[in-house]
C-alpha cells in the first residue's frame, strides 16, 4: 500500500453511478488520502451546522433518510472498491481492531461518518465546546468501536458499514451529555 487511497479508473468507477459515489464519499472528501473518516466527520459536522438542519423536527427526517441511502450507496461502493484502505485507517484498524475484517469496508466511504456525527449532535446544545466534544469523542469511540458496535461492523454490505457508525455517534452523544454535565457541575460552579 503506498499511503493514497485508490482511484478508480474509468471502467471501474463506471461500476457505480456518479450520484452513488458522490453520497457514499461524502461530496469525495472520502478520497483525501489520510485520517478520511476525520475528515467525513468534519463534513457531517459542517452540514449539521446548516441552518435549519438540527431544528423544526428536520434532522429526525434526514437521520432516517441517512440511514437508507448511506446502506445502499456505502453498500455499492464497498461492493465495487472491496476492502481498500488507506495507510492512516490500516494502521488504525491494525491497532485498535487487529481481528480480521470480513466485511468490505472502504476508506473512501465516509456517509456512515456523516451519520455518525449527525447521532453525535442530535439535542446537544449549540456552541463550540459541545461540538468540538462530541467530534472528538464519535472518533474515539468509531475508531475504538467498543460493542456493540464491533458486533455491527460485522453485518453484511452497506449495514455492517453505517450501523457501527450509528452506535458511535449514540456513544458519543451520551458521552457528550455526561462531559456538558460534569463540565457545568464542577468547572461552570467553581467546585
């Protein structure tokens, strides 16, 4: 592996129809060669940041939505890229997950991030320290997957490749209440 993520030719790229690849790559921020699943969370962060997104019962909708379309485009993808990585997620799945990965599962397909960082934000508070907590902790738990997670990872096609994404971002969204509170308990009253 050479350290980029591959780009399809257009023959194999012909495989999966332009709209398919774009949703699944996050708009292509999936093709930045390093730490891709940082930068596809960053992109769902942006998009949450879009106004009207997050209020009026808007973001319930585009989380179901999310769902369904990041399964079948992830799903398409993964099943014309297979198992492609780049050099950053090898080394963070030969890390912190070193069992074998059955599932396809290409660093290019970031959707499952986007959703992720949606769950993550879903009825936190608006301001940047809440934001930049549940950013850092969806990576640290869609990175560690701890179960189940791992357990989701392994579902066939495009639902092994979201739902673990899913129970990060649920993860995260806990964890971030959990940080607010404490933050306020004991930094915010001066304990």
């Amino acid at each position: 592996m050479n350290g980029t993520v591959h780009q399809p030719e257009a023959s194999e790229g012909s495989r999966v129809p332009f709209a398919v690849r774009l949703i699944a790559t996050g708009f292509y921020t999936g093709y930045i060669p390093w730490a891709s699943g940082t930068f596809g969370s960053l992109a769902g962060l942006l998009l949450f940041l879009i106004p009207g997104v997050a209020t009026g019962g808007m973001l319930p909708v585009l989380l179901v939505l999310g769902l369904g379309i990041g399964v079948y485009t992830s799903g398409r993808v993964a099943e014309a890229e297979g198992n492609r990585l780049s050099r950053s997620a090898a080394a963070a799945k030969a890390i912190f997950q070193p069992e074998r990965h059955l599932q396809a599962d290409p660093s290019i397909v970031v959707i499952d991030e986007i959703l992720g960082m949606w769950i993550s934000l879903a009825g936190i508070r608006v301001g940047l320290t809440p934001y930049i907590t549940a950013f850092v902790l969806f990576r640290l738990f869609d990175v560690l997957k701890p179960q189940p997670a791992r357990y989701l990872e392994r579902l066939p096609g495009g639902w092994g490749i979201m739902l673990d994404d899913v129970a990060a971002g649920l993860y995260a969204n806990v964890g971030t209440r959990v940080v607010l509170f404490l933050w306020t308990l004991f930094v915010n009253s001066g304990g």
